[in-house]
C-alpha cells in the first residue's frame, strides 16, 4: 500500500464543486470507499495538513446534514 496524491483519482471521478469568485477552500476531509482486488470494501480517510479531529467531526457531521437535507428535499429514497 502507497499514499497516493487524491487531486487525480477525484478528477477522474468527475467529482467537482461550486465556487463563488473569491471563494478560498482551506481545509479538506475526504472520504472514499475502497473496493480492493479481492473485492473487499474498506472505507478511505484523508484530511489536509493542521486539520484537527474536532475539525473533521464538525465538516463530517456538517456534510451529513446537507446529504439528509438533499434527500429530503428531492425524495430520493437510496
């Protein structure tokens, strides 16, 4: 197993986000499932330089309620 840089493997997943003019993203927690060659799923963690646990609980439980909000809001039932 390798650290490997994530700006690529996102890229790659079409993943992107929406900025205003200005807007200065200083902190990032991803997480990712991992399927390996055996076919076992695991669930990947990385976070950027200085960000404590107290801050990726605030971002993790923050996104949380942004996905459930979405859910609610176009009645997806997944």
């Amino acid at each position: 197993m390798s650290d490997q840089k994530l700006g690529p493997i996102l890229d790659g997943l079409g993943n992107t986000l929406e900025l205003d003019e200005g807007d200065l993203i200083v902190s990032a927690f991803v997480i990712c499932k991992v399927v390996g060659e055996d076919g076992r799923v695991s669930l990947g963690l990385s976070s950027s330089e200085g960000l404590s646990w107290v801050d990726q609980n605030g971002l993790l439980y923050s996104a949380q309620q942004i996905v459930n909000q979405a859910e609610v809001t176009n009645g997806d039932d997944a």
